[in-house]
C-alpha cells in the first residue's frame, strides 16, 4: 500500500481553532484566498472578501447537491448576488464538477479548463473506470460507484489561453499538471507562493474513509484509485515540489503551509513510487517500479 508523509497541526495553513467556530466552514488562506471543504473535496475562492459581482473567481465545483452551499459560501464572502467572473477547474472528475453545470447556467459564468480534458466536460467521453484494487481503505474499495460520465457546459467552455495565464486571476498562472487526468491543471501565484494543486498531489488519504472523515494534515499523493498515469503524475508533483510553495490548498484534505509542508511535499517527489504508486493496480506500471513485486 501506498504511504502517507504526515505533517503536524502547526503545518496547516487554515486555522484548527476556527472548524468549531465558523458556520459556514469557509476558511481564509490569505487575504484573496479561502476554502470550503464539501463533504470530501474543497472548493477554492479567489478574490478579496468583499470583491462583489464578478470579483473573484471559483475553483473547482465540488460534489453533486452543492451548489446552494457554494453559493452561500460565496455570497458570505462577496455579498449578496455576486457571481464570478469566471469558473476554473483543475479537473473535470465528479467530486470537482458536481455542481459545474448548476453553477455555470444560473451565474452565466465562463468555464475553463485546460483542452486535454474539455472532452470530459463537453459530454463527448467517458473517464476511465475507477480501479478498487489499489487498495488503501473504504473509499477505494466503493469507487466503481463513483460517476465517470462527463457533463456538459459545451456552451460556457473555454481552453485555459496558451500563454500560461488565468482568466480573470491576475498574478496566477495555469501549469499542466497531468497524472491524475490527462488535463490536469495547478494555478500557481508566484508572488506569495500560492499554489492550488486540485488532485496532483493531496493532503489525506483519500483511499480511506478514516483518514477523510478525520483530515489529519499529511502529504499524500492524488488519489489511487482515479489516477490513470504515474509516470505522468510522479513528473507533476516534482514539477510542483521545485517551486517551493509557501501555502498549498488541494482538492482533498487541509491546506498546508510552511516549512514543514515543503519537507513533506519534497519528500513525496523524492520517494514518489515507494510512497505514492500502488503496489498493484490496473493502471499501475510495475516496470517503472523495480524492485516491486508485479
């Protein structure tokens, strides 16, 4: 089975006190930059509270049946009304485009992606099949269950532009991070080290039910049972790891932040197939593991 790099509470970048106080569960990172984490995947805001209609900008859709909790979020934030100027998403698996078609019709909001996987997002093909066998908990064992259809906002679709910027995101830029998806996308802001992974790399096992229910902070690589290229995602998360991120919020598990994070995550670029590969899998490459039994 594939391991975890734990971190303790001081590495967390949200604040452990503030889970009992806020009713919203919406945590601010940095000034521009707040979570909500919806049943098990995050979603991301950007945009200083207060921005307004059309001031800020959502990242990732989350679960099926949230989009009036995405809404309050952002109405809690924004004020009353404000929508987006724009929907990014880091993928287009279920847990992250839950409420995309929702969101995108009654905000009129522009969605993009990179184009790799606009055919997961234009109703045109299907995701591969979840793979139980990895192992690592409950959440593998039921995730033939999870949806692989795609949705469909063909008519709100954009390609994230060719010169690495975000729409809508000033001072970010889009790095293809694929692995986990084909079109994987991070969004990176230099300037304070920013960094949104959605599911290049994680922060829980999220092969175990425990370890979601619990989000006990740790490094972790994208989930098992939906990651589809190793070689590719082993190539992301070093990628990731040399830009040395002061704060990074994923698609799973609590933001992380520090010193403490940047060990954890170089840790998992260094040892990335001892650490993160499954030992058996359909999609697990047992020639690029020497030393691993097939």
């Amino acid at each position: 089975m594939a391991q975890q790099i734990p971190i303790s509470q001081s590495g967390r970048a949200d604040d452990p006190a503030a889970d009992a106080l806020r009713g919203d569960h919406t945590h601010e990172i940095a000034p521009d930059l707040a979570y909500r984490r919806l049943a098990i995947a995050n979603v991301v805001l950007v945009g200083a509270a207060g921005a307004g209609d059309r001031g800020w900008v959502l990242v990732d859709a989350g679960i099926s049946g949230s989009k009036p909790f995405i809404v309050s979020a952002a109405e809690a934030r924004f004020g009353a009304g404000a929508r987006p100027a724009a929907i990014v998403l880091t993928h287009g698996h279920f847990d992250h485009v839950g409420a995309l078609e929702d969101l995108a019709a009654a905000w009129d909001a522009p969605v993009y992606a990179h184009a790799l996987e606009h055919p997961y997002l234009d109703g045109s093909r299907s995701y591969p099949s979840p793979d139980p066998s990895v192992g690592g908990g409950l959440m593998a064992r039921i995730s033939p269950l999870y949806p692989t259809s795609p949705v469909d906002v063909s008519g709100h679709l954009r390609a994230l532009p060719a010169d690495g910027s975000v729409p809508a995101m000033p001072g970010w830029r889009w790095i293809h991070t694929p692995g986990h998806t084909e079109g994987h996308a991070s969004f990176w802001r230099e300037a304070d080290g920013s960094l949104i992974v959605g599911d290049a790399f994680v922060t829980t096992a999220q092969e175990s039910a425990y370890a979601v229910a619990t989000q006990a902070p740790e490094v972790h690589g994208p989930p098992m049972y939906l990651t589809t290229d190793w070689a590719a995602a082993r190539r992301s998360v070093r990628a990731l790891a040399e830009l040395a991120p002061e704060r990074v919020i994923t698609g799973h598990g609590r933001p992380l932040a520090g010193l403490e994070m940047r060990r954890g995550l170089s840790a998992l670029a260094r040892d990335f197939d001892a650490v993160a590969v499954p030992r058996q899998g359909r999609y697990v490459d047992t020639a690029a593991k020497p030393g691993r039994p097939a």
